[in-house]
C-alpha cells in the first residue's frame, strides 16, 4: 500500500504518541508544497493506509471530541 512506509517511519519513532492527520501528512509529502488536488489525493492515499494499518492492529485511532473542529488521533501500538 502506498504511504505505509513513511507513515510506519514516522509513527514508529515515537510510540503511544497521538499524531493528527495533518502531521502525517506533512510528513509524507517530504516538505513539498502542494496544489489543492495533489494535496487533497495525498490525503486520501495516506488516510487509506492508515485505516489498512488500523485493520492490521498497528495503529489505534482515537475519533475526533467535537463534532465541528474536532480531529482524530492516530497512534502507534506495536
């Protein structure tokens, strides 16, 4: 799956810390400055992985509190 790499780099570093999306997806786009839809597939293909992670039991998702301006925590288990 695309991004698993990166993400699992990033996430496994730091153990039991809750990361937002937008972290990881800064992280995956190597500091490269992107559009709206190159950025907005990235999104996607990164939130793909994590939920194939998620699946896998490597990586617990805490939802968002707020309904409005709430965001969701992803955080690595293994």
């Amino acid at each position: 799956m695309l991004y698993v790499r990166e993400i699992s780099d990033l996430m496994a570093a730091y153990p039991g810390r809750g990361f937002k999306m937008q972290e990881i997806v800064r992280y995956v786009a190597g500091g490269r400055r992107l559009d709206g839809r190159a950025r907005y597939a990235l999104h996607k293909s990164t939130l793909r992985a994590l939920v194939a992670l998620q699946e896998a039991g490597v990586v617990l998702v805490r939802p968002p509190r707020a309904a409005r301006g709430g965001f969701a925590l992803y955080r690595w288990l293994a």
